[in-house]
C-alpha cells in the first residue's frame, strides 16, 4: 500500500507531506520481515523529525513489529 502510494502523483499533499509515513512505513516493513529497508525508513523519520533513532518508545515499537513477523 505504501509504495503505491508513494507512486501516486498528486497536487497537493502527497505522501511526503505526512511527517509519520517513514515510521508507519519502516514499523510495517519490520513487522513483513524487511529489517533492511525498514529501519532506513525509520531512520530517516527520526532525522527529519529530529528524534533520537535509539528512543525507548522507537526501539519497542521496532521489536514488537518484528515479533510480529517472528524475527
């Protein structure tokens, strides 16, 4: 779903324009078992946000992501 979207070309408000895709993006990712491509999606959410990539709150979120895919 996010990379059609992403493929999508809009006027206004495309998928750049929501500051959560990265993570949304990266957690999903992580839980389907991509442990390449999502952790760069949420490493460039945490430099665009200014958020620290080992936050208590990031980090579990990616381990519970990952459970989910069983990694």
């Amino acid at each position: 779903m996010f990379e059609e979207r992403a493929a999508m070309k809009f006027a206004r408000f495309s998928l750049e324009n929501y500051v959560q895709t990265d993570l949304a993006w990266g957690l999903g990712l992580i839980a389907e078992g991509d442990n390449v491509r999502g952790p760069d999606l949420i490493a460039k959410f945490c430099s665009r946000s200014k958020i620290e990539p080992n936050n208590t709150m990031l980090r579990k979120s990616m381990a519970e992501a990952s459970d989910i895919c069983g990694n």
